[in-house]
C-alpha cells in the first residue's frame, strides 16, 4: 500500500490494460430441448421446450452461452483474465497495490455442492500470480452482477485518496455450476472473467469523471436468491440460482436510467458526448429499453450502435460481462464497434442486493 500523497488528489484514474477469459465450451440453445422444465411450485411446464427456447431468445437474445472446462474454477479464470490484463498494460505485477475480485458464489468445483470462499479469490488469484509483496492487499466485492464496477469505484477512491497506484480488478463468476436444469432462466447464464489495470496519472484528459451506487433492499433484497430446484422431487439437497425475473426487469427500468443520468451529469459531460454504454448483459430487451429511458430522459433518441453487445454469443456472465465487452471492443473483436481516446463512455450495472451503480469515463 502506497503512503499518502497530499497531490493524490489531483491525480485520475485511467484503465491501463484489459484482459478477459472466455470458455472455449459452448452452450446453444438447442442443447436445452430434452431438459424437463418445471414452475416454483413445482408443476409441469406446459408447453414443448421449442416454444420456451424460441420465447427465451425473442426476449432475452441469447443464442448460446459459455461453460467452463470440468477442471476449473472461478478463481482460475479470473487469473487467466488478470495474466491478460497485467500483460496489457505492460506493469510489473509486484508493483499492484489491491487486486480486487468481484463474483458471487465463490469456487464451486465440477460435481460438489459446496461454495468455497476461504481463501478470498482475491487471495488465490494473488497466489496463482505469484506476487511476493505482501503490501498487495487482496479481498473479494460480493455486489451481485454490479461487483466488477463496484470494485472499480473501490480502486478509484484508493486511488484519489492517494492509498494506491496501480489496483487489479476482476469479475469472474462460474454460474454453470449454481443453475437448475429444471428451471427455465438456467438458459439465462453463462461462465466467463474480465479484467482490468487502473492507474494513478496525471494525465487531466482522460480517466474517470464520476461515479454513482446505490443498493435496495427495503422491498428488493431478496429478487435474486438461493432455492431448491424447481424439480421438488429431487433429493440432493442442493441450492441453486433463482430470481423474480419480472420484479427484476421492472425494477431496472424503474432506477437504472435515473442513476446513468446522476452519473453523467456529475461528470459534467452531454448526453451528446457518449460513444458507448458498456451495460451489464442480463437480458438484451431489458437493456434496450434502459437505453431508452435513459436517452429519454434528456429528450434524446437512442443512437444507432451506442450499445455494444455480447449476451447473443456469451449469454449473463454476471460480474464479467461489463469487463469483458469493454475489452473485446477496445481490442477491436467486436464487429461494428470501436472506441478511441477522448470518447466518453459510460459503464452501468444492475444485479443481487438490489444493487445499482454507474461510471462515466474519458478513455
């Protein structure tokens, strides 16, 4: 950890490099056609699987997804996606001061019902990297899909506080291993990590501008959870991923638009100046209708490609899908989108908790 610098103040924030792990197995939607399909209240979905798949892709624009190897963990892929990011701005990993990991459900190995989370994920990152600085302080975010930009927020005060210099942030999650075959939004998720190297600088024309969070749980707390499976006659006694789809998509509509535009007018940027909105990927519907909103909100239509997306090909990645889509257009693997120093862009991300939050950033 870095000692305070009374010009910290002054310095910015800037993404020096990116890195992402995308699994290699590939999950389409037609793999789904002999899966038995039940409700909450464990009654026989009544319709054939090809009408629930061709539903789920009208709305949710998912076609396929990506799981990991049997082999593999979320703290193994959130090391490969670190590798690619220290890789990609050219530091010397001894000199990190935070490495920061968002996912939710720790390590969960192929064939267990046990999360394992102690050690942190940050901490075996730490070790899989082979860092020897004890002074490069790890832990774990648990901020439901928002956690990969919570961390960001996170490593951006260290930075302004003059606590740090240069911090690791990854999202990672496995959620192939916390999903009911039986329950039909197991075709909403997806394995992957993304990564990214933020820097002190004093560089005044670029970094981040502003940053927003929020978390509701008065009514909302509980929209996402653990529950049995759908399948009430099953006996392994496992927990799995479950949500109040509906509640969810309204609530995002209802607050996600609201905290972009506090974000952006904290930045003191126009709306006229965003290149891309670089959303967590939940549902391609929902995220065209906070579009929406959000352009709305200053009058605006949504221009055409401000919108780079990957659930069609990669599915709901959770924390890594902000990171993930950000490095695949930086790097030019997004067909028909890219980005250039001195475009503003904006990352936003609704999940668990209810969690929200938001960052406006000049590239």
């Amino acid at each position: 950890m870095v000692i305070f610098d009374k010009y910290s103040e002054e310095m910015n924030s800037i993404i020096t490099g990116t890195g992402t792990f995308i699994p290699s197995n590939v999950a389409p939607n037609e793999g789904f056609e002999n899966h038995d399909f039940y409700n909450e209240d464990g009654s026989r979905f009544g319709h054939e699987n090809t009408v629930i798949i061709e539903k789920f892709k009208a709305i949710t624009g998912i076609s396929e997804r990506r799981y990991i190897e049997d082999n593999l963990v979320t703290s193994e892929i959130a090391h490969f996606a670190a590798e690619a990011a220290i890789s990609d701005a050219n530091i010397d990993k001894e000199t990190l001061d935070y490495i920061i990991v968002a996912h939710n459900y720790g390590d969960l190995k192929h064939g267990t019902h046990q999360s394992d989370t102690v050690p942190s994920l940050a901490s075996r990152v730490k070790h899989l990297l082979r860092i020897k600085n004890p002074k490069c302080v790890a832990y774990d975010v648990l901020f439901g899909c928002p956690g990969w930009i919570e961390g960001m927020i996170q490593a951006h005060s260290y930075i302004k506080s003059g606590m740090a210099k240069k911090c690791l942030v990854i999202g990672a999650e496995a959620l192939s291993r916390v999903i009911d075959q039986h329950d039909r939004d197991s075709m909403i998720y997806s394995d992957g990590a993304g990564a990214a190297i933020l820097e002190a600088s004093e560089e005044t024309n670029r970094g981040i501008l502003s940053h927003t969070s929020a978390t509701y749980t008065y009514d909302e707390a509980h929209f996402i959870y653990f529950g049995e499976s759908n399948k009430q006659e099953l006996s392994d006694q496992r927990m799995y991923i479950k949500m109040y789809g509906r509640k969810i998509y309204e609530f995002a509509l209802s607050n996600v638009p609201d905290a972009m535009k506090d974000c952006l007018d904290e930045s003191g940027a126009s709306i006229d100046d965003i290149k891309k909105i670089f959303i967590h990927q939940a549902n391609e519907k929902m995220d065209e209708a906070i579009a929406k909103r959000f352009f709305k909100l200053y009058g605006k239509e949504v221009p055409a490609n401000v919108m780079p997306m990957t659930i069609d090909k990669l599915g709901n990645s959770s924390v890594a899908t902000v990171p993930t889509v950000y490095d695949l257009v930086l790097k030019g693997k997004l067909e028909g989108h890219e980005v250039n120093k001195g475009d503003i862009v904006i990352f936003a991300s609704v999940g668990a908790g209810m969690n929200i939050n938001a960052i406006v950033y000049r590239i």
